[in-house]
C-alpha cells in the first residue's frame, strides 16, 4: 500500500485506520505512515489511541518538537492537564519558538486557576510570535483574564510594535 492511497483517503480516516494498521505491521517504523495513522486516531475521536502512536512517533523522530506538540494536543483533548503541559514543553525544549505551544499552556494553566502562570504563558507567546490577539480575546480557556491589565497590556504592547 503507498501513501499517496492513503493521503487521498484524508476525508475518510475511518476507512484508513486498517490499511495503516496492515501497514505499519509490516513496517513499524515509517515515520509518514504513523504519523498519518496518529492523525486518522484523532479525526475518529481514538484520542488514547492517537496518544500511543505518538509516543511512538516521538521516540521514532527524537529531534522532530511536533510529534510532542500534537501528543501535548491529544492529552490536552482528554483532559489530562498535566501531561499535556509536560508535553508542551518537551516540544519547546526542542523548538522554543513555538509561541502556539506558550500560548496553549497558558490555557491549560488558567484552567488550573493558576493565573499568575498562565499571564506569564502568554507573555512568552506573544514573545515567541503568537499574533493572534483575536483568538486569545475570545478563547473561553483564558476566561478571567482578558481584562487582566497584564494581559492588556501585552495587547497594547504588540498592537504599538506593528505600527
């Protein structure tokens, strides 16, 4: 079976899992095929599922931040906070320029009550070129603080850089 097949199944991802599986039998360790499977996991809600064959892909790709960025993702999902954070910075132990993932821990953080963290989260997204100002207003996760003056100040902040 060759991945393009299976790259244009996308849209069907529950139909994918068992030629991955028969796939990934014979070949345990391609990355692509994996990495697709993990995805396929996720489309049909098999978050624990998804979980396992990225922990694989993360061992298989020991320099590659996004399998742990998409795996901080799924526990995240599953509402394993704490893992999830743990993953979040194993990617940025790799890549610390992913302001996505500072911005993600700052959610996960406010949604722990932990407000003071989660400010100082966002401050590093921001620093790390997370732009999206829309999102983080409306983004439920950041209750609380949306008028938190620090955080306005880092609106304000951001907004006075790209003039």
């Amino acid at each position: 079976m060759r991945l393009s097949r299976l790259e244009f199944q996308r849209n069907r991802p529950q139909e994918m899992i068992p030629l991955l599986e028969e796939m990934l039998a014979a070949a345990p360790d391609n990355t692509t095929a994996l990495g697709i499977y993990a995805e396929a996991l996720r489309l049909t809600g098999n978050d624990r599922r998804a979980v396992r064959a990225l922990e694989r892909l993360s061992n298989l790709r020991p320099l590659d931040p996004t399998p742990r960025l998409f795996l901080a993702h799924a526990w995240s999902r599953l509402n394993a906070t704490e893992e999830a954070m743990r993953w979040y910075k194993r990617a940025l132990e790799l890549d610390p320029e992913l302001g996505e993932a500072y911005y993600n821990l700052a959610c996960l953080a406010n949604l722990e009550n932990r407000r003071d963290e989660a400010v100082e989260w966002l401050a590093l997204a921001v620093e790390h070129g997370f732009e999206d100002f829309g999102r983080l207003q409306g983004d439920a996760r950041l209750n609380g603080l949306h008028d938190d003056p620090r955080v306005r100040s880092l609106y304000r902040s951001e907004r006075s850089e790209h003039r």
